[in-house]
C-alpha cells in the first residue's frame, strides 16, 4: 500500500511539474512566432468599477496541437478572477485551469475568462499567451476602471412653474422640495444644499412644457449661489429598458458616446414619460463630472400641499457615477 501511495505522489509530482514548465515556457523561452489565430473579445462592457467583473471570450485556431494559454496582468484581479470553465456556452480544454495548460490533441478552443476588478486600479493590461507545437502568439486587451454607480428609483418631484418646483441632487438620490421657499437664503445649511442641486424640474402653464434644467441655466426664478451648469441630452434606449440592468461600463460608454459635454444643453425642453435623458454634472459641481441617466417613468398633473391649485408630477429612477 505505501508503494502504491509513493507512486501516485510520484505521478502528481510529474503532473505538477509539468504544467509548471509550460508556464515557464511560455513566459520565459524564445519562441518562434506561431501562426495560430487567436482573439480577444469582450462579453458585454470591457471597463467597470472596483469589484465588477469583466469577461473576456478567448479564440484559438492552430494547425497544430495547442500546449497553453496563459494569461497575465499588469495589475491582479480579485480573488475569484481566472477561467470560467462553468459557463457551458463555452469549452474546457484545460488539464490544469490555474497554469493554462491544454489537455493534448486540441487544436481550437472557445474559452471565457473573468477578470475581478480589485480596489485602487485605474486600469489593468491583459495579455493572452498561446503556445502551440510551432511557437507563440500573443494579444493584449486593456481594462479600464470606471466610477461606480447607483441607481435611486420612485423619486417624485412637482412643480407648479419657473417659480415654485422641486429639484434633485442626483448622486445622492435625495429630492429638495421648493427650493425656493426652502433654500434660497444663503445661510451656510441652504448653502451646502444648493452646490449639490444638479437637476430641477419646472412647468410652464403658458405653453404646457414641462422642463429639466440646471440650476445655471437661466430659465429659473431663483437665487441660487451655485454655478453648476449640468449638461443634458435626451438618448435612445430601448423603452423597456431598467436602469438596474446598466453596469457602470454601460453607464460611461453610453454618456461618453453621446458626448454630452459637448453637444447637450443645460436645458431639456418637452420632457415626456419614457424618456431617457443623459447627463454630466458641471465642473464646478460639488459632484463634479459625475454622469448618468434619468428615466423618466410617468408625467401628468398633480396636487400637493406646497404648491397652491394644480401641479405637473414627474417621477423618475436615476442612475449615476458615485
């Protein structure tokens, strides 16, 4: 019996060792340059905040039987971040998942791999290293760290006109009711609300529109000391979308591509329900910079207490960069 146990040692040993020296060769020995194909592709949004996860679909094609796949990165990822070989969608070719080591005879594969942000990362190179019975090929794909975002749903703000309405301080999620009854003073408490108003809702009775503005836009009969010009944009997204359902990498590739700062406005004019209105908070924002998407989820008239006779009623879900 200790024979038998000495030779399974013996041959988990061998196994060990093995895999370890594809690693090594794969890292360390001069390879001829392979001509087996291999891609990179990303599965949903390459870039996230701390703590996502970012997946990646690796191809490979060769001639000729394929040795490894390794896989390094400038930064490690998380805890957990590495093949995901549960993903029945996708090929498990490995004879040993942490070295990247290919059982034999496979000469194409479909893998997925996981990348875990970790904390304190601005971004992360991955390279994808193929060794084959030829040589080596290798491709490289970068991650980049995005802000985290959270999403507030069921805020209600009314308005009753340019005058009397409620505004938002969106990357908080709170809802600051008439503003200027309630904050327009400049003690050092209204203050410290003022700077982190960045979105106001009001109506117009004259002409039946119902506006989103910054606090800066002029349109508003306020004194409000704050410059924060919030810039908006109304986008096309599909009418069933959730907000829940964004990432923070959906968030930044869909305000990034819209170019907000550059082409919207601090006004929205003929705001309706279904509407998805993209913004970036000003630079002098105390939020600054920080972008996202307001849903709107239902508009109509409405009455409440503050204001006297009728009102607009908007009701909304964020979300937004933190």
């Amino acid at each position: 019996m200790k024979r038998v146990n000495k030779i399974l040692i013996l041959i988990l040993t061998g196994i060990l060792l093995a895999c370890g020296g594809f690693v090594e060769d794969g890292i360390e020995v001069d390879y001829e340059d392979s001509d087996a194909s291999l891609e990179i592709n990303p599965i949903g949004q390459k870039n996230g905040a701390a703590n996502d996860i970012v997946s990646f679909e690796i191809l490979a094609d060769s001639d000729f039987d394929i040795k490894s796949c390794i896989i390094k990165t400038t930064i490690e990822g998380k805890n957990g971040s590495g093949y995901n070989v549960s993903d029945d969608s996708y090929d498990d070719p490995f004879a040993d998942h942490n070295f990247g080591t290919i059982r034999p005879g496979i000469k194409q594969f479909k893998v997925r791999y996981d990348y875990i942000i970790p904390d304190d990362a601005n971004k992360s190179r991955i390279t994808v290293i193929l060794i084959d019975e030829s040589g080596k090929v290798q491709k490289e794909t970068t991650v980049e760290v995005v802000p985290a975002v959270r999403v507030y749903n069921e805020l209600v703000v009314y308005a009753k006109d340019a005058t009397f309405h409620d505004a938002i301080a969106a990357s908080e999620g709170m809802v600051y009711q008439d503003i200027k009854s309630n904050y327009s003073t400049f003690s050092a408490e209204n203050v410290a609300i003022q700077e982190k108003i960045d979105i106001i809702f009001y109506y117009n009775p004259a002409n039946n529109n119902s506006v989103i503005a910054a606090p800066a836009s002029g349109r508003l009969d306020l004194d409000l000391n704050v410059e924060n010009s919030t810039k908006f944009m109304k986008i096309d997204i599909a009418a069933d979308t959730d907000l829940e359902s964004l990432s923070a990498g959906d968030v930044e590739r869909i305000t990034t591509e819209a170019e907000i700062s550059a082409n919207g406005s601090t006004v929205v004019d003929r705001v309706e329900r279904g509407d998805f209105i993209a913004f970036v908070a000003d630079l002098n924002a105390i939020n600054s910079l920080n972008k996202g998407i307001l849903k709107v989820d239902a508009l109509h008239p409405g009455a409440v207490p503050r204001y006297d006779g009728t009102s607009y009623v908007l009701k909304c879900s964020i979300i937004v960069q933190q």
